[in-house]
C-alpha cells in the first residue's frame, strides 16, 4: 500500500507538472501573439507617419504668422547691406525711446513700387511683433528728392503728416545709393 501511494504521488506530480507545463506553453503563446499584434500596429503607425512628413513640414510653415521681431530687424539689416536693393532700411532710436524702422528712398515713385511689398514682408511684421511684446516702435519713411519726412506709430496705427526736413546734409554719405 505504501508503495502504491508513492507510486500514486509520483504519477501525481509528473501529471501535475505536465499540466503546469502546458499552462506556461499556453500562456506563452498568447503572450506572443499579443506582442506580434503590437508589434504589427507599431510597425503600421511607423509607416504612417514616413507618409505623412510633407503634411506635417508643411503645417508649421502655414501656421506661422511672420517674421520675429529680431528676425525683421535682421532682415532690415540685410537690406540695408544690399547694395542692389534701391532704398535703405536701418533702425533708430528716437530719443524717447521709440525704436523705428527707418525706410530711405530716392523718390516718391520708388517709394511707391516697393512700399506694398515692404509692408506685407517686413515692416506689418515688425511692428505687430513690437506692440505685442511692448516695445514702442514706429515706421518711418524718408524721400530724399522730396526732402520729406514721416513716421508710422505701431501702437497708434497712424502716420503723421509729410514733412519738410534739410536731408541735403545727408546725401553725401558713404552709403548713399542715389
């Protein structure tokens, strides 16, 4: 009797091995399979996104509104060194503290050609980006032939009147374009 309980316990425990085993392949197999599923949604959502960089490149470009505040001035820098550009454009600081972008053109009728582009690419920009960042600034337009002067107040979003001004000082100036 005592061998056939033993012999019972044994046959017992290999049983319940082969069970605990087949329980671990099962479990297994699912846990495979789990992560071949995953694996296969990773690998498609990869894919996805490879096709849709152009979308997503091209997204910031449309949302962006502008130039920087620094980004205009530099730009304004840039124009200024270009001798094919036909005006000037360079920063002053009044003496109140109003930082104005200053644009110089030989006449009324250069003036004229370029100023819509000026606005839209450059001046619109500086000035939305100083008044929302507080920074007193203004445009300012010189025409050299007419001896006039006017300026553009960002914050109050008007110009001043044509002014007369002595530029005959200014004329000979190394930079001078014109």
């Amino acid at each position: 009797m005592k061998k056939s309980v033993i012999l019972g316990s044994i046959i017992a425990g290999l049983l319940t091995g082969c069970v605990a085993d087949s329980g671990w392949k099962v479990a297994y197999e699912q846990e495979k399979s789990l992560r071949e599923q995953q694996d296969t949604r990773i690998r498609n959502l990869e894919n996805r996104q490879q096709q849709q960089p152009q979308q997503s490149q091209r997204q910031p470009q449309q949302q962006r509104q502008g130039l920087t505040r620094a980004e205009s001035i530099e730009y304004c820098q840039q124009l200024n060194n270009d001798k094919e550009t036909p005006f000037y454009c360079v920063m002053v600081t009044l003496d109140d503290g109003t930082q104005v972008m200053t644009f110089s053109f030989q006449d009324e009728q250069t003036m004229s050609k370029y100023w819509k582009s000026i606005t839209e690419n450059l001046a619109a920009h500086y000035c939305v980006t100083s008044t929302s960042t507080n920074i007193k600034a203004g445009l300012g337009q010189i025409l050299y032939k007419e001896d006039a002067v006017r300026m553009y107040s960002c914050l109050g979003q008007r110009w001043n009147e044509w002014t007369k001004a002595d530029l005959q000082k200014n004329r000979n100036t190394n930079n001078q374009r014109y």
